[in-house]
C-alpha cells in the first residue's frame, strides 16, 4: 500500500496498478468516466505476472499496489526540454464523429447542430495537465482537399484515427486506408503516435477492443485506443489527455514490446541516472539517495513503508535487485520497466527530463551549455560551491583512499560521460603520485585549467556530473565565477582572481618543457620518463603567495619568430634562455622587444640549465645589464636537474608578479615572503621612513646644544686630531640611524673629543631614542606577520 505524502498525493515512487485501471489527470472543467485502452505489454505480454491480453475490459490484470498520482516533477532549467506545444489531428470516415468530439470538448455538451468541420482550436497551457498549449485540428474529406490532408499530417504530433464502434466499415478503413496513408507520409524512423478512438459507445451494448487487440499488436506506432462518447461525454477528456501524453510522454524510445524490455538508450540514460544518484559509490541507492532522488525528481519525499513497499515488490520479483535493504541498479532498471508496461511511462519521463534529456534519449544543450555571459578581459574560475562538489567527487572515486585515482577508479568516474574526456596528456599537466595517478591536487587544477581554458567544456563536464541535480542549483553556470575586467585591477592595484597565466617563451631546447614540469615537482630523472606522443603544452599546480593559495598556468608558447595575439595575452611571461647556449637569450631579447617591452604585462628572464657551465651570451649586451636596462628584475638562475624536488623560487616570484604587476618588486630572493624579504619591504615602506624621519629631527634638536659647546671647544683646541674626532661622531650618527644630511651648520660643527662622547647624558638620551624606535619596529613587524 503506497504511502501518502503530506499534501495527500501517494509518492511517484509506489508502483502503479495494471494498465487497464490507470487514469491520467483530467483536463480542467471537463467531467472524467472510466475508459478502456490496451497496456505497452499488449504485443507480447505484461509486467511481472502480466498476460498477453492483460487491459482487455472485463479482464483482471495482475495483483500490484494501489496507484498513485504522479507528482509534477521538480522545476528548474537543469530539465530537459518537452515540445513546446502540442498538435492533434483527428482524422477517420465521414460521419464517424470527429467534429462531435470536438465541440463536445469545448462545450462540455452534445451540439445539436454539427458543422462540416471544426475551426482550429487552441487549449492554453494553464489549463492542460501538463502546461503545454495544446492545438486540436478537425480534419472533413468533404471540405478538404488530399494535398491539404497531407500537409496536416506533416505538422501533427499525434493523429487520431476516429471510428464507430457500430460500423464496422469503418473500423476497417483503419488499415485498410489511414494508417497506410500516415505512414506513406511519415519517416520510418520517427513514425507519429497513433491514437485509436472509437466513438458512439452509447450506441452499443459490447466493445470493439477485441477487434482492435490485432490492429494494435500489428502496428507498434499506436499508442492506445479509447472508446467513447460524443453523445454523453464519455472519456473526452481522457481522450485527448491521452493523445498529448503519446507526445509528450512517448512510448517508442523508451520500450520495445516486441522484446518486453527497455531499450538500449533509455537503459544507458537510467544507468547514468542511478550513478549520479549513487552518492556514495557502493552499487546501491539507499533510503536517504532513494529519498533525495524522489525530492529532487517529484518534490516530495517517500515514508519509510513506501520505501519497503517498493522494495519488497523487487525482492519479490528480482532475487539480485535489493542489496544491503538497498536499491540495486538492477532493481532500479526493472521499477521503470514496470512503470512502462503498467502504462505510466510519464514517471520515467519525468526523471528522465529532470536529469536532461529530450525526446530522443540525449542530453539537451540547454543542459550541457547554460548561458554565461563573460565580457571582454575577463576570466573565468570555479567558485566555492564548485571545488566543494569536485570534492565529493574524488572522495566518491576514490575508493582506497589513497588521495589520488587510479586508472580503474578514473575509469569508473567518467562512466557518466558518453567519451572518455582526459588522455594520457593529462598526467603531464598536473601533479601525479610515483605511481603516475592523478593527485586530489591534480584533479582540482585540471577541473581549473578546464575553466580558464574552454569554460564551455567545463560546464558540459559538470552536467554529466549532474552538477545541478546534486548541488541543487539553476544549472552548472552556479559554479562559475566571471572575474571582473583586468584594467579595473590594474586601477585599483589589487585583484580578487585565484588563476593566473603565464606564458613560457623561449627558443626550442632552452629547457621550457623542464619549466613547466618543475612546477610539478618533477626533477630531469622523473621529465625523461614522459614519452613525446604524451607531452603537455600546459602545467598547473598551487603556488602560495603571502600565504595564500593561488593557481599558476604555465603555458608552453610556440618557437616561431612572432607571436600570435593569442600567445601575448597572459598575466606574465617567463623568458627562458639556456645558459650554455650562446644564441640562445638574443630570441628572448627579440620576443621581449616585438610584444612585451611597451605592454604592461611583467616580464622574467631566467637562465635555463645553471648547472652547466655558462657561456658568454652572442647579444650585444649581458642577461644582467639587459634586465637592469628595461627594469626588470635580473635573471633568475634555475635548474631541474637536481636529486629532489626542483626550487620552486620562481614560481612563486612569477605569481607575485603576476598578482601585484603596478608594483617592483624589491626582493630578489624570489620568495618575497621570507624574514628577510619581510624586513626588507618593511625598511623600505612609506610608513616607516616618516617614522624615521620625525625620529630624527627629534633627536636631532636635542643633540644641537652639545654639538655647539662641542664645536666652541674645537675652535679653541687646535691640536686636536680632526680626523679622529670625525669617525666619532659617524659614530654617533650610524648608532641613531642618522643616514641624511644633517646640513651646513652640522656640517661645521662636526668636530668632537673621546671625552664627550662619553657624557652620561647623552648616551642616556640616544639609548631611549634607540629603544623606542626598536620597539616601534618590532610591534609592526609583528603585525605584518599576523595579517599574512
């Protein structure tokens, strides 16, 4: 027994009854009677238990839990597209009905009076079941030509071929002329939905479903058949409710009654379906991924008996489709058969749209590719929510915990994708363990290259992740960040981006492949293990900068003797010649002069291969004098060829530069983030030479009463050594960090004795003026440390 949900509708979940029981929702303002029509098993047998004939009225089907109404599914642009609208065509002999039908719809009564045709009417979406206009075309051979009947049959979605279950004539007519004609008319491939109606049931005391069972089961494109009454209003409503579900809800991609099982692409999109709603990787849909995938697909949870309730009807029937009193894929694939054969495939539909996919089993591009607009100069990342749900991702994979996929578990993650979208290059582009396994850190900078790179890619990966479905969001544009304009950075002197580009350039053998690997933390030994068919033209890693994590892209660019506009857009450039090549830094000077020495962008050279011995560069002038020239910092000495991890000093400058490229930078270090450079930046900062400065005309203006005594003694003491009386008071200056002119008076009256520079007094007053200057100091220093 199906469990009611809070607001009185039995959850999706819960299997539905036999076919011939089952009823849709009505169209609005319409009364509803029972109807009759044939199940999807009808060609060749039912569910669990079913019969050939199972539906035929005045037949019992099998024994299954009380149906439900089937929730609407869950709104959201992450679904995938139904036709935007519906088009009936009702065709049949004449005099069977088919204008009655109509006007009976629309008037809710029985005209007296019926016209040769009816006009074209259009039901809105706000008063069909499934919120989707519905247009009803009348169809009179006797005011129509064939031409016109044929192009009618060209634009329907769905023809209702109309009989009289009193005429027997023209029941025949229904092989014998109009289905013949409509498929003549229709590619074989993408044949139209048939429904079969018969009217003027109030005429009869019998049914004509034993004589339509053969027609049905001979012609695989007929949906359902209806009987009804103009007259007394019998299954008006059902009617064309039914032939907009054989649009909407088709029957044909989903099942193949021949075969009495799904088909091959509907059993693909579930199988993806249940991967992503396995959220723990085990094999099997517990109740909280059973309730998440029910919330998620018909906004409402299942009661605890309802879960039961459906798997124990799987134990019954399935001896391998519940597993640890969890939903097997096994298990979910035979639930949507038997929705299928019990006739309510709209609930298939419904998880099948909400994952994505259309009318033809495949994922829409308004799924894989949401809008996102992106302005000019302007970058793309991954935000929070992203990195998060990749998490999760890689936790799910990986499965022995070792904090990096195998080739297996690698594998088994991108089982959701219809390619495989990583090669062999990947492993060469981010960090790998000894064993050549993508890292935790290698996944996430290979998801951010992705995103800098081709964010349209990013988002059609992150669909067949579901990102949308897990998450919960709009769509997979949730989860990425559209930095702001760089000229904007560039104003303000500070950016709020977390990837940042640096293109390599250099002549070819210089050693940029050695670069790019060492950010990866690979040494010459590790770099001669990559074979040439699998060589990366990018690396990406984590580089901290002021003990923040920030994302470094280098880019390997061409050799060529000019760069593309393409290869010029960058936040850096890392100018790599090789020390032991003679020729080798006059193409770095070349490059540097052609596309960067008037742009904005910062520029470092280093000096490839300082292992080897150096060799006079053929330039006009030194690496060293050429940096000084166009103020660049001078050439960083770098090599790969060490026993461990290669120095990642330039990575970190490259970065730096990179993120402050207003500022020269003073530390030549490369590391900018060591005491010394601390110190340093912190001695060469405007707030501390104001600082020094104020100190020292204080000092300054208490010292000027004893340098003139001092001066009066020296004009009267002749034979006293000058020179010996000037390295004391230097002195005295270098204790008190007096470095600036003290002016000409000062200048006069430098002339001191040993004996009073001794005064107690005056070392007094300096020792205070020193203290309080190094106190001052140390509190700001300490300050600096905290904030970074």
């Amino acid at each position: 027994m199906a469990a009611q949900t809070p607001s009185g509708r039995r959850a999706a979940l819960s299997l539905p009854r036999s076919r011939t029981q089952a009823r849709g929702p009505p169209l609005p303002r319409l009364s509803l009677a029972s109807h009759r029509r044939l199940p999807a098993s009808r060609r060749g047998g039912g569910g669990a238990g079913g019969s050939r004939r199972e539906g035929i009225p005045g037949r019992s089907g099998s024994a299954s839990p009380a149906e439900p109404d089937v929730s609407r599914p869950a709104p959201g642009p992450g679904s995938g597209a139904m036709k935007k609208d519906v088009r009936i065509l009702l065709v049949g002999e004449p005099r069977v009905g088919k204008t009655s039908l109509i006007m009976s719809l629309v008037s809710e009564e029985f005209p007296e009076e019926v016209p040769p045709r009816a006009e074209e009417i259009t039901i809105p979406a706000d008063v069909t079941p499934e919120r989707v206009p519905t247009h009803i075309v009348d169809y009179s051979e006797a005011e129509q030509s064939d031409e016109q009947l044929y192009h009618e049959i060209s634009q329907a979605n769905v023809i209702c071929i109309v009989y009289a279950v009193n005429n027997k004539n023209s029941i025949d007519k229904v092989t014998s002329r109009w289905i013949p004609l409509i498929n003549e008319r229709t590619d074989k491939d993408s044949r139209l939905p048939l429904i079969l109606v018969g009217n003027k049931s109030d005429l009869v005391e019998y049914s004509s479903m034993e004589t339509i069972l053969p027609i049905m089961n001979q012609y695989t494109e007929i949906e359902t058949c209806v009987e009804c009454s103009a007259k007394n209003l019998k299954n008006i409503s059902e009617l064309f409710y039914y032939a907009q579900k054989a649009v909407l809800h088709p029957t044909g991609p989903l099942y193949c009654p021949e075969e009495k099982e799904m088909k091959p692409a509907c059993i693909k999109a579930l199988t993806r379906i249940f991967r992503i709603s396995d959220q723990d990787n085990d094999g099997t849909l517990n109740d909280a991924e059973l309730n998440f995938f029910q919330r998620i697909c018909f906004n409402t949870p299942l009661a605890p008996q309802a879960l039961e309730d459906v798997k124990n009807v799987v134990r019954k029937n399935l001896s391998d489709g519940v597993a640890d009193n969890g939903l097997t894929l096994k298990g979910f694939l035979f639930l949507h058969t038997l929705f299928i054969q019990r006739g309510r495939h709209e609930t298939t539909w419904t998880v099948l749209r909400r994952f994505g996919y259309d009318d033809d089993l495949e994922l829409t591009p308004e799924y894989l590719f949401p809008p996102l607009k992106i302005p000019p100069d302007c970058t793309t990342e991954l935000n929070h929510h992203a990195y998060l749900f990749l998490q999760s991702i890689f936790d799910k994979h990986d499965l022995d915990r070792d904090c990096a996929l195998s080739p297996d578990e690698l594998k088994d993650l991108f089982k959701v994708f219809p390619y495989m979208p990583w090669g062999p290059d990947v492993n060469n582009t981010v960090c790998t363990n000894e064993r050549g396994w993508i890292t935790y850190q290698g996944f996430l900078s290979q998801w951010t290259l992705t995103t800098y790179l081709d964010v349209q890619r990013c988002l059609e990966y992150l669909g067949y992740l579901g990102y949308s479905i897990l998450a919960e969001q709009e769509s997979q544009a949730s989860a990425i960040t559209v930095t702001r304009d760089k000229k904007i950075d560039l104003q303000k002197k500070q950016t709020q981006r977390n990837v940042f580009r640096c293109n390599v350039v250099g002549m070819k053998g210089c050693g940029k492949s050695g670069v790019l690997q060492a950010l990866l933390g690979r040494n010459l030994i590790r770099q001669r293990q990559i074979r040439a068919e699998h060589k990366s033209y990018y690396a990406i890693n984590t580089v901290y900068v002021y003990g923040q994590e920030k994302y470094l892209l280098l880019h390997d660019v061409s050799d060529s003797e000019f760069l593309t506009d393409a290869e010029t857009i960058c936040d850096a450039v890392c100018l790599v010649y090789d020390v032991s090549n003679p020729k080798s830094f006059e193409y770095c000077a070349r490059i540097f002069k052609q596309h960067f020495m008037d742009s904005r962008i910062p520029c470092l050279v280093v000096a490839a291969k300082s292992d080897l011995h150096e060799v006079r560069q053929e330039y006009s002038i030194s690496p060293a004098e050429f940096c000084k020239k166009h103020k660049m910092p001078p050439p960083q000495a770098f090599t790969c060829n060490t026993v461990d991890v290669p120095s990642k000093d330039i990575f970190v400058k490259l970065t730096t530069m990179a993120m402050y490229p207003h500022a020269r930078l003073r530390c030549m270090c490369a590391c900018n983030r060591c005491t010394f450079c601390i110190c340093q930046n912190f001695l060469n900062s405007d707030l501390l030479q104001s600082v020094k400065n104020k100190l020292f005309t204080a000092v300054l203006n208490r010292l000027r009463p004893y340098i003139d005594e001092l001066g009066a003694m020296l004009l009267a003491d002749e034979e006293s050594s000058i020179m010996q009386q000037v390295h004391a008071v230097n002195f005295v200056e270098d204790s008190i960090f007096m470095e600036s002119s003290l002016g000409p008076r000062l200048l006069e009256d430098r002339h001191v004795t040993q004996a009073d520079l001794k005064s107690s007094t005056f070392w007094l007053r300096a020792s205070f003026g020193a203290t309080v200057f190094a106190v001052l100091g140390f509190a700001m220093y300490k300050a600096l440390l905290k904030q970074r």
